[in-house]
C-alpha cells in the first residue's frame, strides 16, 4: 500500500465547499428529501418513498454534523429520519 499524504488545506476546503451545498440543500429540503435525480440542475422535492436519496440527504446531514459539531445538521437529520 503507498503512503498518501493528505494536504490539510485542501482538505479544508473540500470541506467548506461541501458543507455549503449542503447548507443550500438544508435551506429548500426542510420536511422532505431531494429528488433522485435534477431537472435543469434543480431538484424537485421527493416525498419519503424508500428512494436512495433519502438516506443518502439523510446520511450527509449525519456526517456534516460529525464533522463540525454543529448541531444544525443533526436536528435536520433527526427530523427526517
């Protein structure tokens, strides 16, 4: 196995980039999940129906508030698990 080595900045940002489109997620999808898949590159609102976005949103929501502690994140995905 090779040894990689991590750039922490890039990491960071990485990051950042992520937890803002999550963030512009959080702000449409409140009480329902993203659509599997976009339309003009929007997507429609999908009601809970055992479709893969909804533990995938979900399962984000999870990992952000993992990463940040912020407890935005865990309060969203709570509701909607």
């Amino acid at each position: 196995m090779t040894n990689v080595t991590i750039d922490q900045s890039k990491l960071n940002s990485a990051m950042k980039t992520a937890l803002a489109k999550l963030d512009g997620l959080m702000a449409k999808f409140t009480e329902d999940f993203p659509a599997s898949s976009s339309k003009e590159g929007a997507y429609d609102h999908s009601a809970n129906r055992g479709g893969w976005t909804q533990c995938f949103y979900t399962g984000m929501l999870f990992l952000a508030y993992d990463y940040t502690k912020n407890e935005k994140y865990l309060n969203l995905a709570k509701k909607l698990v």
